[in-house]
C-alpha cells in the first residue's frame, strides 16, 4: 500500500489530478519500478474502498478517484487503454459498483458542500462515471484530465445526463488475452454447441485442440550444421549473422549456443555489439510466442505462405517468424524458457539488467497478466509475479507457482526481495 505520506498527497478532493501528481512523485521512493507502484496503488484503492463504505468522506473520494487517475497516468504513453494492464481491474470494478448503480445516481443529485460528506454510494458513483471516462477514451487527452479534481468529477456526476455505457467490448478484450474465460461473454443464440471444428482429415491434430500440417518438431534449424554456418557468417557477413542470430528458435539448444557466444565473447570479437543483438532475439521471441495464440494456418493459408508478395517468410510473416507448435501449453513452455533465458543472462552478469528492463516487463505485461498465472499467484496484490512479493502481506507462497519463483529468485538476487 501507499505510506500515510503518499496518501496525503492524493486526499484533497479540490486538489488537480497533475498538482495531487507532483505532490506525490515529491516524496516518491525514487528506485521504484512504476508496476511496484501501481501494484500499490492498486492495494491502496482496495484498502480504501473498504474504508469508505464504513467511513465516506471527501478524503475517501479523493484517495480513490486520484489512485485510479495514476494507474490510467502510469500507461498513458503505451497508447490506446486496451493495452492498460489493469484494464480488468476497471472492468470488475465497474460491473461491481453499477450492481448499486441506480442508487448511486440517485443519492448523488443531492449537492453535498465540504462540510458535508458524501455517503458511501454516492462515492460509488462517482467511481462509475470516473471508469467509464477512462475507459470511454472520449477525453484522452491527458492534459485535460490532469486538469480536473475530484469534486468535478462529483459535480460531472451529479450533473450530466447518464447516458449508457457498453462494457462488452472490453469483456470481449479481456477474453482474447484470456483474463478473461469465455463463461463472461453473453450466449448467443445461433452458435452451435461449443465443440470444436474437426480439422481436415490432411492435418495433425494436437491435443490442445489445434492442428497442424506438418510435425511440431520440424524446425528450419534443425540441421546438424547450423552452428558452423552461423559462425562462418560472424567471420564473412556479419550483418546476416547477426540476423540469422535474432530469428534462432526459442529451444534449448539454441539458447545455449547463444549463451555461449557470449559468455566466450565471440560477438565481442568481430565488433559486434552483443546487447542489441540479445534485446532483439527476446523481442522477435515475444512475437513468436504471440503468434502461436492462433490455429496454425489451413492449406489456403500455407499457399498464400509461398506467394510473390509475402517473399517467402514463414507464415506469411514480414518479419521472418518461424512457428513450429501451436497452443496454450506450448505457449506457456515457451515463456518459461525465455524467462530462464533471462535470468541466466542476468545471473552471470553477460546483459545487464538495466539493459533487460524493458523486454521483462514485457512479458510481464503480455504474459504474465494471462489468467492462468495469474490465478495461480496471489492475484497480483503484492507484486509477485515480479519477484516483489512479501510474505507478509498476503498468504500466497510463491515456491507454488515455478515462474512465480523464478520471479522471486530473481527480485532476490536484486534485493527487492525480503522474506
């Protein structure tokens, strides 16, 4: 949670979103990661919902209306809120609060002055109409939220004419991400039963219910002599090599090969400079791993594949992604190794952790989130699923989730860890 300190800064309900901001980042921990943050934050709002449904108060209404301001104000610069990872968050809270809805708006009509203090529902509503701001888009612009307070919000609330607020897309969003199962999604009537198309009696079907036409273990790397071309090409052509390098598949063998590289500096040694070239691998490995959420392609699509106009990258990809298994689990095998990847990287001091901070908290925030983690760990409350997680705030036990525990041996070895 956030120290008394920092909760001072966000309980002035006349206090500007941007001054209540500044005020906040003053006495901010200033080595603290903004997840570490926001998953704070996000404990705040929860602590403090509780409080104002025994205790409202203006200072109630403001902490939470200025907490949700600074999970929005966080991610602002990655674009559109879809890509917000407490998305689900606003979705929960929103469909929580407008239960009371009626009530909410009914109670918040009445024009409550500062000596007088809001009742717990008409805090409700205020939140309502907040989220749905947030989520809505309509005002983006940051320097017009920053602008605002949270006794605006309240008379925005009392005021305006509720209009109706479509909340499926979003539950749609956090289906396809798989936060979400698909029992959240409303039945439709023409849908047949759930059972799944059977694949062409050409194809292989895996038992993740997906299907193949070729073997899951054919990989373009698979030769035995790959090594000595892509080092003959570190000697006669760089540049190629250093690509053949980032597009390696995510398999042990060649993840080992380029641990290899540089652990023996051979990189180093023709003038390359072997960040780059690591960042770029776990990138395009992201990517890979994203793609393999998709049913492989049909006989249609593996034609398109060898057409003039994809230039013969695999899967029709520009970008050369070479997909040899499909599914969940496959995916899930494949986070694990990069995450090992990663924290081998980061054990033997071969890439920097500064270096590394990005691409982590990208599969933090592309994987991770998935709702089979995250169900898994103690749901987020106390950050562990990036090594931050303290016994003593929740029970969890993070030895029950072996990338949890990757993530606490890691947040270990950084020192954040303590317990």
């Amino acid at each position: 949670m956030l120290s008394a300190t920092e909760v001072e800064c966000l309980g002035d309900p006349d206090s500007t979103f941007d001054h209540a901001t500044k005020n906040l980042e003053k006495v901010a921990t200033t080595d603290e990661w903004g997840f570490q943050r926001c998953i704070r934050i996000k404990n705040t709002i929860d602590a403090w919902e509780m409080k104002a449904e025994r205790e409202s108060s203006w200072i109630a209404l403001a902490v939470l209306v200025h907490c949700e301001y600074q999970l929005l104000r966080e991610y602002a610069p990655q674009g559109a809120i879809t890509r917000n990872p407490f998305l689900s968050h606003w979705v929960e809270t929103l469909q929580r609060l407008e239960k009371d809805g009626l009530k909410g708006v009914s109670a918040a009509t009445k024009s409550y002055d500062v000596k007088t203090e809001p009742t717990a529902q008409v805090i409700a509503a205020v939140r309502v109409e907040w989220i749905k701001k947030i989520l809505s888009g309509l005002d983006s612009d940051m320097s017009i939220l920053s602008a605002m307070s949270p006794r605006h919000l309240y008379d925005t609330a009392r005021l305006s004419v509720k209009k109706p607020f479509k909340i499926q897309p979003y539950i749609q969003i956090l289906v396809e991400e798989e936060i979400y199962d698909k029992s959240h999604l409303p039945a439709t009537s023409s849908a047949p039963p759930d059972s799944p198309p059977k694949p062409p009696t050409t194809m292989t079907t895996h038992t993740n219910g997906y299907a193949s036409n070729e073997s899951p273990k054919t990989s373009p790397y698979s030769h035995t002599d790959w090594k000595t071309t892509l080092l003959a090409n570190l000697s006669q052509n760089p540049s190629t090599a250093v690509h053949e390098l980032t597009r390696l598949p995510l398999e042990l063998p060649h993840l080992d090969f380029l641990t290899k590289l540089l652990t023996d500096r051979t990189l180093e040694s023709h003038s390359i400079d072997p960040t780059p070239v690591i960042l770029s691998y776990i990138q395009h490995s992201l990517r890979t791993i994203e793609k393999m959420s998709s049913p492989p392609p049909t006989l249609d699509t593996a034609l398109e594949t060898l057409s003039p106009t994809t230039n013969g990258n695999s899967a029709g990809d520009s970008d050369g992604v070479v997909i040899i298994e499909y599914g969940k689990e496959a995916q899930s095998r494949c986070v694990k190794l990069l995450l090992l990847f990663i924290k081998s990287l980061i054990r033997k001091g071969l890439v920097g952790v500064e270096a590394l901070y990005f691409e982590i908290q990208e599969v933090c925030f592309s994987r991770l989130f998935r709702g089979s983690f995250w169900r898994k760990t103690c749901g987020g409350g106390c950050g562990a699923s990036l090594g931050l997680h303290d016994s003593k705030l929740c029970g969890f036990t993070p030895q029950q989730d072996e990338t949890t525990m990757l993530f606490c041996d890691w947040g270990r070895d950084r020192g954040t860890l303590k317990h």
